[in-house]
C-alpha cells in the first residue's frame, strides 16, 4: 500500500501574510477599541520609520537594540506581534513578542514608551500597544498575555488595576506578568 503523502507546508512568505494580516486587523480593532476609550492612536508594525525614530529617543530606560530585534524577529518568528504607536507623527512605543507554540499565551519580551514629555500617549503608551496584543492573541486562540522579564521599576504599573497584569515568580525561570484576555 503506498504512504499518504504529507499535506503540503505553507511557505514562509504564505506563512508572513497570514500572520501580517492577523496583525492589521488587530491594529485596525484595536485602534477601533482605543478610539472609543479617547485615546487616538496610530497603530502598525515596525518599520523603517519607526526605527529610525527610536534611534533619536534620549533618556531611555533601556537601550533596547531595536534594529537588532526586528531583524532577528522577522527572519526567524513569521508568528511574532509587532506593533508600533504613533500619535501626530512621533512614535510614542513599541512592542516585539511572539505566541508561546505550545501553550495558550502571546510573550511580549520588549515593550518600550517614548520618554520624551511631549508623548502625546505618554500615560496611554501601554494600553495603546497591549490592546493590539489582545486582538492578535485572542485571533490566535490564546487566553493570556505575558510580558516575560519586566523591568522591576515597571511592574507596579503593569500590575495596577489599569493594566491588571499580576506579577509571577516561578521557582525555574525569570519573573512575568500576566493577564487573562
């Protein structure tokens, strides 16, 4: 008796579309979601533009290496959320996670605001990029977002009840945040 041949794999640019178009359509609710709680927002992935714009932000928290990331991301996770806020043509945040293969939760490992005072997101930047998040990990069949490894400074905002992250330490491994969605 011959094998039953193998269903075909999705290439990788197939691959990148289906999940590019996850993402829009999570930009374009979210934004929806976001308009309604007054906070206007520009949301889509990360560019060349907003690479450029993060290199020219002084004062961060972090020097995050966002050329790096994006790159690494997108040659190696077709499945990655990326988003980028922007608000009157400044970039006010960015965020670069990927859903966990196995388990029901999206990972966000980098989260970055723009510190400059004149962000017109500034106390909004979080909200503006998680609520994507949601849209695409619930898209995914996901219950759960993550931010894996917070900054310590930044977990008591994570965790406060505009946000409702709780904070997890587990006996193997780095700490998290976490929220049903």
């Amino acid at each position: 008796m011959p094998a039953t041949p193998r269903p075909p794999q999705p290439t990788r640019s197939a691959a990148e579309a289906r999940y590019r178009a996850l993402r829009d359509a999570a930009f374009r609710a979210a934004g929806a979601d976001l308009a309604v709680a007054g906070i206007v927002a520009e949301l889509r992935s990360i560019d060349a533009a907003a690479l450029d714009a993060v290199g020219g932000w002084s004062g961060r928290r972090v020097d995050w290496p966002w050329h790096m990331l994006a790159a690494a991301w997108r040659r190696n996770h077709p499945d990655r959320f990326e988003a980028a806020a922007w608000r009157d043509g400044m970039l006010c945040g960015l965020v670069l996670g990927r859903p966990a293969p196995k388990a029901p939760h999206l990972s966000l490992y980098w989260i970055e605001a723009n510190p400059n005072p004149a962000n017109p997101l500034r106390r909004n930047v979080a909200l503006a990029l998680f609520e994507p998040a949601r849209r695409y990990a619930l898209a995914l069949g996901k219950a759960e977002l993550r931010l894996i490894d917070p900054l310590p400074a930044m977990v008591p905002f994570y965790c406060s009840p505009a946000l409702g992250f709780e904070l997890v330490t587990p006996a193997k491994g780095g700490p998290y945040c976490r929220r049903s969605i």
